[in-house]
C-alpha cells in the first residue's frame, strides 16, 4: 500500500479512531494529487489492481470529475487511453479481465461511478469521436450477467444524468441530449430492443433480477424510441405473458408493468393511441389487482390501470370522430371499476392525481342527459371515492376532539386536502344531483345504525359531504327543496347522533344546517327544530366551548336570515338563552368562569337577541320589557365592577378580572344594539332610544374613572360608534362629555381610535356638527402637532419602531380627517377664530405632502383637499378675499410646487395606476385655479415656473389654449405629454422641491 492509498483510506475513515489532524492532511495530499498532470493514468492503473473499494470509488470519482471539470484541456492521448480503458473495464474486455471482473463484481455504487465516468464521456465524444459505443457494448453482451448489468447502468445513468426530463436542464444538456437521441435512433436502437428481447426471453426463468433491469432500461427509453420497436407482437404478447404468470419472481413482473404503462404512456397522435390501447386488452390484469395483498406487483400493476385510464381519457378529449369518442367511452367503461378500486383499496402512484382524473372523467358527462346506466354506477362509486378520501383517520379522534397541537395540525391539513376534492364533488352534484342526494341519504343512514369504531368519523364524513354539495345547489332548488332535498333537510335537523358530542361532528352539524337555511325559509313547519338544533345541547349548550362558541355565531345568522319567522318564538328562545345570557352578569374570576373571556364570540349571543327583539313586529311593551330585562342588569354590574376596580390595586389579578368582565358587558351591549335601527329608537319608539341613551351615559363614566385604562377606553369608543349609527342626532347631548374624555389624556395610538370617531361624526351628519368641531378642532390640532416630528420620519430600523409605526398611522390618519372635515362642508372650522393659529402649520404639512409623501394616495387626498379649500375660500365677495394671502399662497407655492415640480421628478412614476389618479387630481387643480383665479394663476405658472423646468415658448402657449379649453381629458393627456418631454431635455439632471 502506497501513500495515496493510505492517504484515501484515511480520508474515507469513519470510525472515529484516526486523529482529526493526520486524516486533515489526508484529505489535502489526495486534493493535491488531483492536481498532478498524470492523475488520470494513475486513478486507472489503481482502479484494476486494488484490493479497496474506497481506493476504487476515489479512483472513478476523481476521473469523473477530470472528464466534467477539464476534458477540453485533456490531451488526446489521455482521452484515448480512459476511453479504451473504461470501457475495457465494463466489459471485461483485453488482458486484465480478472482484475476487470474485480470491478464489476463490486458494489453497486462503484459500478454507478463506473457507469457514470462513461456517459459523461459520451456526452463529450458521441457520436463524433466514439462512435461505435453502443455497437460496441451490444458485442460484448455474450460474455453474460457482469456485461449486460454493466450495459443497463450506462443507459440508465444516461437517462438520469442527460435525457429524462424529470431533472431541470440547461440548454446546452437539451442539445447534447438530442444529439444523443438521435444518433442512437440513426445506428443502435433497432439492436438495442433486440437485445432486450433476447435477454428477457433467455434469462426470465434463471436470472429474474438481470431481466428486471433490462426492462427498467427499456421502460426509460421508451419515451424517445420508435414506439413500433416495442408495442407489437413479439414484445407486448411477452411482457403481458411476463405479467401473468404465477410463481415468476415479482420484481421482473412488476418491471413488466412498468414497461406496458412507459408504452401507453408516451406521447403520439390520439388515434394511435386509442388504438394502442384498445390492442392491449388491458382487461387481462384486473384480476390481478382485486383481492390481492399489497405488494411491489400490486403496486406497480395499480399505477398501470390508472395511467392506463388516465391516457384513455385524455385520448377522449382529443377525438373529433363518433367512432373514436365510442371507443374511448368502452374502453373507460372497461377499466374504471378496477381503478375506483385501486383508488379506495391501494396506495395510488404519486405521478397519478386522483381528483384531476375524477374532474376530467365528470366533464365528460356534463353534455349527457340523462346518463347512463353505466355512468350513474361510475358516479356512485366517485362518490365512494371521495367519501374514502376524505374521511379522518380514528388514531386521531381524541386528538381532534380537544384539540391538541396533533388533532389542529391533522385537521388543518385535512381542510387543504379536501378542498379539490369537494370540488370534485360539486362538479359530480351539478352533472348528477339525484345520484349524489341518495348517496348521501344512505351515508347518513349507515353512519346512524353503524356502531363500529369508525362512528364517529362515518358521521363527520356523511354530513360535510351533505355540507359541500350544498353550493352545487341553485337557490331556486334549495327553496324548492328539489328531487331529496325535501327529505334530507328534516332527516338532518331529526337526527340526534350517538356521536354529537365530539367537536367535529358538531360542528359540521351546524354548518349544514345554516347552510340549508334557504329551505328553511320557505318550510317555516321546520324552524322549530332548528331551533332545537341551535339551543339544545347540540349547539350553544355542546360541552364543548370551540362548539358553543361557534353555535353562537351561527345562531346569530340563522336569525338574520329568518328574522320576523322567529317573533312568535322569542319568548321560547330568550328563555332557552337566559342560562346563557346570565354568565354576562354573574362572572366569577376565581372560579375562572369567563366562558367568552377574550373571545368576541360571546357577544353573537346578544346580537341574535338584539336582531330578534329590535324588529318593528315585536310589540312596543314587549320590546321595552325584553330590552330592559338584558340592559338593567348589564348597567348594573358594571356600576358594580367599577366600584371593585376603584378599590383594587391596578397591578393585582382582581382588576385585571375586572377590566375583563366590563369589558365583556359592553361588547354584549354593543352587540345587542345592532338589532335596533335608528328609526325605530328615534321616531317610532323613542322609549327605547332612551334605554340606550342611558346606557351610554353609564358608560361613559367608565372615561371619567379610568381615563388611561386602554381595553375599557377603546371598548367604551366602539360603543360610541354603536350609539352614533343607532341613536343619530340624538347622541349629540353626550358628544362633547364623550369627546372630552377621550380627547383628554389620548397617546398617538389612541388618537387614531379618537379621529376615526370624529370621521364617522362628520360623514353621518355632515354641517351639523360645524359647532362641535368648532369646539374641539384646536384641542386636536395642538395635541397632533406636538406629537408628530415636524421633519420626514426616520428611515432604516430607526423608523420601524412601534412609536413610528403608530405616528405615521396617526399621520395618515390625520390626512383622512383633514379630507373629511373639507369635503363634508366643513372647511369653515378651520376658519373659526380658536383654529386660525394652526392654519399656517396645516397647509405647510399638505402642500409638503401633496408634493413629496411616499404614500401616493396621501398625496391625492392632499390635492383634493386644496381643490375643495380653493372652491371654499375663494369666491370673492365684494372683492375681498376670504382669507387673506390664501390666493398667493396657492398661486405661488402650492401651483408650481405640486402642479409643475412633484411631477417633473423622476420618480413620479406615469406607469403606476395610483400615480396616474394622483396626476389626475393635479390637472383637475390646475383647472379649478384657472377658473377660480384666472390670468393671475396662468402667468405666475407659466411666466415663473414654466421657465425653470426650461419649457420651450411654443409648449407654453399650447398648455395656455388646452388649459383654456374645455376638454379636461385633452388637457390632461396634453400636460403628462408636456411633462415627459420636459424630463427628457432635463435628463434628469434637475431636482424641483
């Protein structure tokens, strides 16, 4: 042993026994050798006459990366000698043979390396250089198993490493690919299949394994060979004999599958294939199939008759002739009952898609009416299928139930999987409702008498199939309740399953039912057991609080759909609910009793009161009475919890539980009122106007006591919102305490929330809170002003802080207001003698704004606001301006500014579609100022700014008659032409702020 032998070794030594220093420098002596000019001699010589398959793997490793990395610097004398030696090698051919043997005879991943030195040297050399390769190789076959073995790894590994395209390639591999191909069709592929045929027949009984490889070198081929070399009468009669024959080893029948599914799978014009397929009376195999256990054959043999069906099919689509489409149909007809059989029963290919397949096979019955015998059984069992495919393993069920971190990842990747799936089922229920309305009538009635272990999961499986179906059903056919619907709708709502109290058949009990409300609707004989259905232990009374809480919400759209249906049933639903109701009113945080604690699905309870007893139907007392029974005690406790707040210590438990109860009460309150519209609590019943007005002065104080507590300000202000829908004008007594209070002690975060309140404020009522805004705009403007940075905001992570992110939302916000307050005829407030001080540092902010905020929606909203400003305050009265130096203010600064300058940078970017609305808004300023000033704008804009972005005389006097004129889209498509031709002759070289 020499010491690169040693040297490789070491370098290969796993055993934790060599020192790391000696095996480092192991590494770097064989590197070094890769270097040296003779390394290819040297790995040959070696590769024949050691003992160690590490020296031998090394050996071919390092050839094969001198072949990749430097054939062309290689000599011609050394490319002969590997080629010649190489191939000796494989085939066992010149003096060496016992030391060739050695090789081939040796692990499998040497003779891949070996295989793989060689095809990289066909890439390089064939067939220009080493034409005769395959010719060659099909010589040396005789010589037996080492050969032949040899001979199957090259053309494999040439398949992996150049011609299949399952692999990404370059195009360069794509060329040398087709070179390859080519040649080989031209000289070696007639003996080539010859080969294959001889060997399988000689070798099928005495060496099943070399055969099987033979038949995986004929399967890859197959796809780029003449398919009339294979699919004929020597070779299909032999794979299919191959196939059937009892007591043969299973690979080789297997391998003989694989070949039939290459054949009928390769690429040809429809009717060859059809007529490929119709000769290889693929009945011959189902037998094979059904009944057998898994294994190798069986899978090899499913993924046949479903590649086989797959390509009849799509055959199908291709056919234009009646003869063709019959045949296609025959042969579908044929071989679809064993493939829903290998769907339900076996692992199905990878390379095959189910729902794919099942959607192409139902579009085909989409022109059909009525189906036929055949296809109606062909939709039943699609149907089985997808009951199959989407059932919930049983290991699962408790893990589900509760859920853990097991059952929400299982049924969030269920949900994904069912998804084709269920379209695949609505596509089967439009092509064929009846068939699929019985299936799931009889799904429901197995799962009910099944007291197997999978009850359970048979339930959940029959009632979200009766779930999706429901949107392959027309509104019409659901009121109607057409064809079983009739039938399975009161099935469903009478149906008390052993299994009700698991969570998931719970759930998609409820959602069925409000899925099916349309029926409802128009069968009011049934609302009694839904309502059953909804307040019973099945719904918001299930043990379980995901089912509880989920009934609750859907409580509440069933109410919504049914409305006035449900008066004559109010008692009976507000006594079935008083349980519930009552949690709002008797928490008790030491007993951790808070069922809808930091949930909003609680508050669906009260919106479904609210929605049921805020109808006009309901009687005047009545409404007072039921309004008054929930708000009296609601009111009530929060007195109660404010006082207990009061006394407690802000860092305890206890007033964290507070905070939390009293805020669970105003979101029941809340969402009661959303039941009540504001005319009925204005106009028609005013006593219940003032049951809220009440309530909201109660609330109220909840500001007056904790001003600075941020769950119960924010919840107290959502009421507000509430109250401003609800009660309209009539709120306005309580704004000014309201807005006080919140105005008071507000951080830029909780500005935002004050803002969006006086926003909804004016966009309700427009003018008639000018006297409030009055009022209240110079306390807004002097706290927004002395929290906003009156320089840009930081970039970088500087600027991604939370404190920025929450003033540029104030920012943002502040625009929004801005807006509002100028387009709801509002613009006087800031007019108003209180607000005069802030209206310089205001249209500072929106003329830098207008021109050069990053946010292009924030500019359109600040021209907007100067064009209605511009109308507002510019109609001279008398001669005399309205607000003095406003008129220069906007000639002088905002016109050239934002009009001319913004939009010359290069970074106003026409191709942007909110750019161009911004670039609108511009031109519709330059037109309002026109008209509002006249001459006076024109010649400042053009005699000052027009100038200084170098504007030729002749494009001026244009833009004077466009502006003139009175076509705003001639102007407008004029001035984004007069801006890009500017840009162009400043090159970029002028900056306009």
């Amino acid at each position: 042993m020499d010491d690169l032998e040693r040297a490789i070794l070491i370098s290969f030594d796993e055993s934790g026994t060599i020192d790391p220093v000696l095996k480092s420098q192991a590494v770097v002596y064989c590197q070094q050798m890769k270097e040296t000019p003779t390394i290819c001699r040297l790995c040959i010589e070696r590769l024949t006459c050691t003992k160690f398959v590490e020296v031998q793997f090394w050996c071919l490793q390092t050839l094969h990366e001198v072949l990749r990395l430097r054939y062309s610097n290689m000599n011609p004398d050394d490319k002969s000698y590997m080629r010649k030696s190489m191939f000796s090698i494989a085939c066992l051919e010149g003096p060496d043979e016992e030391n060739s043997i050695r090789v081939l005879e040796g692990p499998a991943f040497i003779k891949n390396k070996l295989a793989q030195v060689l095809v990289t040297l066909i890439y390089f050399e064939y067939p220009s250089i080493w034409s005769s390769v395959f010719v060659d190789f099909l010589s040396n076959l005789a010589k037996g198993s080492p050969v032949i073995e040899m001979f199957c790894r090259v053309l494999n590994t040439l398949d992996d490493e150049l011609i299949s395209l399952d692999y990404p390639r370059n195009a360069e591999e794509i060329a040398v690919a087709g070179r390859v191909k080519d040649a080989m069709r031209q000289q070696c592929v007639a003996q080539i299949v010859r080969a294959w045929y001889d060997i399988v027949s000689l070798y099928r009984s005495s060496k099943p394994e070399l055969c099987s490889g033979v038949l995986e070198s004929m399967r890859r081929c197959t796809s780029w060979i003449d398919i009339g070399l294979i699919a004929n009468d020597a070779f299909v009669p032999m794979l299919f004999e191959l196939i059937l024959t009892e007591g043969l080893q299973e690979q080789l029948r297997g391998a003989a599958a694989s070949c039939v599914l290459a054949m009928v799978s390769k690429r040809m014009d429809p009717q060859s294939k059809l007529s490929l397929l119709r000769s290889l009376q693929i009945s011959r195999v189902f037998h094979l199939v059904a009944g057998a256990e898994d294994s190798e054959l069986v899978s090899k043999l499913a993924a046949l008759l479903t590649g086989y069906a797959a390509e009849v099919l799509d055959s199908s689509k291709h056919l234009n002739s009646k003869d063709g489409q019959k045949v296609s149909m025959e042969l579908l007809d044929e071989v679809l009952p064993s493939v829903f059989y290998v769907m339900q029963n076996r692992e199905v290919d990878t390379t095959f898609n189910i729902v794919q397949f099942l959607l192409g096979y139902v579009a085909t019955m989409k022109t059909l009416s009525p189906l036929r015998d055949k296809q109606v059984l062909h939709v039943g069992q699609i149907l089985e299928v997808i009951r199959a495919q989407i059932c919930y393993d049983p290991a699962y069920r408790d893990n589900l139930d509760i859920p853990d971190k097991i059952g929400m990842e299982e049924e969030d990747r269920m949900v994904e999987y069912r998804k084709d799936l269920f379209v695949l089922l609505r596509n089967v229920g439009r092509v064929a409702p009846d068939v699929s309305l019985v299936f799931i009538r009889n799904s429901l009635a197995s799962a009910l008498v099944s007291s197997s272990e999978r009850n359970v999961e048979e339930v959940e499986v029959a009632l979200s199939l009766f779930y999706a179906l429901g949107e392959s059903i027309s509104d019409e056919a659901m009121r109607t309740g057409s064809g079983l619907l009739r039938e399975l709708v009161p099935m469903l709502l009478s149906t008390r399953f052993p299994c009700h109290s698991n969570r998931l058949v719970a759930l998609v009990y409820l959602e069925t039912i409000t899925r099916y409300m349309k029926f409802i609707q128009e069968n009011t004989q049934y609302i009694p057991m839904v309502l059953a259905a909804f307040l019973d232990e099945r719904g918001i009374h299930h043990l379980n609080l995901n089912v509880s809480r989920r009934a609750s919400y859907l409580f509440m759209r069933v109410v919504k759909m049914l409305k006035a249906q449900l008066v004559p049933f109010i008692e009976t639903i507000l006594q079935s609910l008083q349980d519930t109701v009552a949690r709002f009113t008797q928490l008790d945080w030491t007993t951790k009793d808070l069922k809808f604690s930091g949930s909003e699905d609680g508050s669906h309870i009260f919106e479904a009161i609210g929605l049921l007893i805020g109808m006009e139907d309901v009687p005047t007392e009545k409404q007072s009475e039921y309004l008054s029974s929930l708000l009296t005690p609601l009111c009530q406790q929060v007195k109660v919890e404010v006082l207990l707040l009061d006394a407690k210590v802000k860092s305890s438990e206890e007033f964290s539980a507070n905070i939390a109860i009293i805020q669970q009460i105003i979101m029941a309150i809340n969402a009661l009122s959303k039941g009540f519209s504001e005319r009925l609590v204005t106009a028609s019943r005013p006593a219940i106007g003032m049951m809220f007005k009440q309530t909201l002065d109660i609330l109220l104080q909840i500001l007056l006591v904790f001003p600075k507590v941020e769950p119960l300000r924010n919840k107290v202000t959502s009421f507000i919102h509430r109250m401003v829908d609800t009660l309209g004008a009539s709120v306005f007594p309580y704004l000014p305490k309201a807005l006080d209070q919140l105005l008071a002690e507000s951080e830029p975060k909780e500005m935002v929330g004050f803002l969006v309140l006086i926003n909804q404020l004016i966009c309700k009522f427009n003018a008639l809170v000018g006297n409030i805004m009055e009022e209240i705009f110079p306390a807004i403007a002097s706290r927004v002003f002395n929290v906003l940075p009156r320089d840009a905001f930081p970039s970088g992570p500087e600027g991604n802080t939370e404190e920025i992110r929450e003033l540029q939302e104030l920012q943002r916000t502040l625009y929004t207001f801005l807006h509002v307050l100028a387009t709801h005829d509002l613009s006087s407030v800031l007019l108003a003698p209180k607000s005069r001080g802030y209206l310089d540092p205001i249209m500072q902010l929106l003329l830098q704004s207008s021109c050069s905020h990053k946010d292009i929606l924030v500019r359109k909203a600040c021209v907007q606001i100067f064009v209605r400003l511009i109308k507002d305050w510019c109609a001279r009265a008398h001669g005399e301006e309205k607000v003095p130096g406003f008129q220069s203010f906007i000639i002088e600064s905002f016109a050239t500014n934002c009009c001319l300058y913004s939009v010359l940078d290069k970074s106003f970017e026409f191709r942007d579609v909110n750019t161009l609305v911004l670039f609108g808004e511009i031109v519709v300023a330059q037109k309002v100022m026109y008209e509002k000033f006249g001459d006076e704008f024109l010649i400042h804009f053009v005699s000052k700014g027009f100038p200084n972005a170098h504007c030729p005389q002749d494009l001026a006097e244009q833009y004077c008659q466009k502006l003139q004129g009175s076509d705003i889209k001639d102007l407008k498509s004029f001035y984004q032409s007069l801006i890009e031709n500017l840009r162009l002759q400043q090159n970029g070289s002028l900056v306009f702020r």
